[in-house]
C-alpha cells in the first residue's frame, strides 16, 4: 500500500474516531483545559521515554512543520512518569497515555475527548510489552497526531463562533456559496464577485483568509500543476505588493505539496507551500483547500497565509488553517 494511501485512511480513521468520541462525552460538568496550544503532555515511564518508544513519540509528535522557514515541532511535547500524574496534569488539554502494563488485558490505541476536562483529546497506548507499544505507536502515529491536530483546530474553531465577525459572513457567502466561522479582529480587505480577501493586520503578525472560485474547465482541475496556475493567476489580479508591479505568487523554492483529504463529508485537496512577493522581500507558508461548488460548475478555493517575519509561525498557520476547515456549505447552515 502506497505512502498516501496509508495517510488517507489514517486521517480517515482518525476522524471517524474524533466524531464518535464527541458524542458520548459530558461537558457540562467538568473544568476547562490547562497548558498552551499546540503542546502534549506524555505520561510515559523514564525508562520508555528515553528508549525506542520516547523516540517514536518524538518522532511523530514533535518532528519538523512542514512549509515553515525555520525549524519548529509540530508539538511542544512534555512527559511525567505515570506514578506522578496527578489532578494538576489530568487537566491538560492534550493526553498520550502510554499504559504498559504485563496484565492488560486489552492491547491497542484508544481515543477519547473530555475526560478530566474541556475541551480536551486524550489517547491512551495499552500494551503487555514494551515491544508491543512501540509496534501499536508506530502503527497509529500519524492518527495520534492527526487526532490532536484537529482537537486544537475544534478549539479555535469553537472560540471563533463564539466571537465572531457577522459582517464577513455575506462576502464569503456571495463567493463560495457557504459560511466561514472567523473571529473578530478581522476585516474585508477586498471583495469582488469571485474574490475576497479578509485579513487581520498586527504590527508584527499578518494572518490572511481568502476565498475565491474559477470555471471548472478541465477534467484535471485538482492537479497540482493546475492548482498552482490558478492560484497564481488570481493572486497577481488581486493582491499587489507593497511596490509598483509587485504581486503575490507561489514561491518556487520548494515546490507546495498536495493530498486528497475529507472532512465532514466534504471532499477536497489540501495544497501546502510557499507564498513570496514578486518584486519584493517578504514570504511565508500558505496552505489552501479546493473543491467543486455545490452544482459543480466551479473550483472553490480556501485559502490561508501568514505573515510574520518576526515570530515563529507554526501556532498562528494552525489559528489561520483551522478557519478553514470552520466551512459550511449554507444549506447545512439551515440545517442545524
């Protein structure tokens, strides 16, 4: 089985698992979340930690970003042994509980939500051996971290209807024919008929979401050749530089990447890469997300990118990256 096809039904598998687990969990009565975004806490053995299976949970959980300029881990992971987890750790926001123990009973991986707290993701390893759990982690690593991935976007997400910004609702909507969830702070940089440009503009962090659609002309229209053509020519047409000429476009540095993912019943293709100015010295990571409109006569296109040449930029790609998955087509909006 190819690479990309064990990554499809992994991250599908891990939705499956997300969506089950939110539905029998009691939120009313418990706490909220302790830790920062973006970090893990591993309840491991010393031992284990330092050996192959800490070496294996690092390497899933806090290896490198991808499409980011400098190194940063995917996770910021922490580890406490067992014995020494008490109600203060049982509040963290995200839980790997390795549980090697000779007389279980049952071996596998299990996901849950909202044990201790709220809005929390908890995954527990159990295993007879330590052997065992390094086979049963390697198995389900990229699950793990996709598990937590999206249990930090659900987050974002979540904060983001409760604070958001009306006013971008109609644009959005006139555009792709649904609904992005984004929070205040932001504001319509421009919007035309097939474009809209929403951004929110600190003094050291550009964070931006765009919308845009194109005739769905081709048969090939999810390539990456022509994924990229298009966005390069919608991008020169709608946002200039700062200097006479200059516009955005894909960099060629690296070339992006592209996966066919689905969420909530949503098919598309995820494309990651470079963005820079042409004509200028700025850049960064974007990451969008294309699919078919509802009478598929169109090419949607999510986009997200942040400026901020400043900070590291791994936590605000994932605020940015999660308003797009926040999406809703408007009949599902009447729906609920």
């Amino acid at each position: 089985m190819s690479m990309k096809i064990r990554s499809i039904l992994a991250l599908t598998a891990c939705l499956l698992a997300l969506t089950a687990c939110k539905s029998g969990n009691k939120k009313t009565l418990l706490p909220n979340v302790s830790g920062k975004a973006g970090e893990v806490l591993v309840t491991i053995e010393r031992e284990e930690w330092e050996g192959n299976l800490g070496v294996a949970i690092r390497e899933a959980l806090a290896s490198d970003t991808p499409y980011l300029a400098q190194r940063e881990p995917l996770f910021a992971l922490s580890n406490v042994p067992p014995g020494s987890f008490n109600n203060m750790f049982k509040m963290h926001r995200n839980l790997l509980l390795v549980n090697i123990n000779p007389q279980n009973t049952a071996s596998g991986v299990v996901y849950k939500n909202n044990v201790w707290a709220q809005p929390q993701a908890v995954v527990q390893l159990n295993a007879v051996t330590a052997e065992e759990a390094l086979e049963l982690f390697g198995e389900a690593s990229s699950v793990v971290a996709e598990f937590f991935e999206q249990a930090e976007r659900d987050r974002i997400i979540a904060n983001s209807k409760l604070y958001e910004e009306r006013a971008l609702a109609d644009p959005v909507k006139k555009v792709t024919g649904g609904v992005l969830h984004i929070p205040s702070g932001y504001r319509c940089r421009k919007f035309t008929d097939d474009f809209v440009w929403i951004a929110d503009e600190k003094q050291y962090v550009q964070q931006y979401v765009m919308a845009y659609r194109y005739p769905a002309h081709r048969e090939d229209v999810f390539t990456l050749e022509n994924i990229i053509q298009e966005r390069n020519r919608v991008m020169k047409d709608n946002v200039p530089g700062t200097f006479e000429g200059s516009y955005l476009t894909t960099s060629s540095a690296q070339e992006p990447t592209t996966r066919s993912l689905r969420y909530r019943g949503r098919a598309f293709m995820e494309t990651r890469g470079f963005w820079e100015v042409q004509g200028d010295f700025m850049g960064g990571p974007f990451v969008s997300h294309s699919f078919y409109s509802k009478d598929g006569k169109d090419i949607i296109v999510l986009e997200a990118f942040v400026f901020a040449p400043r900070y590291d930029k791994r936590q605000y790609l994932r605020q940015v990256e999660s308003l797009l998955y926040s999406f809703e087509w408007d009949s599902e909006m009447a729906d609920e």
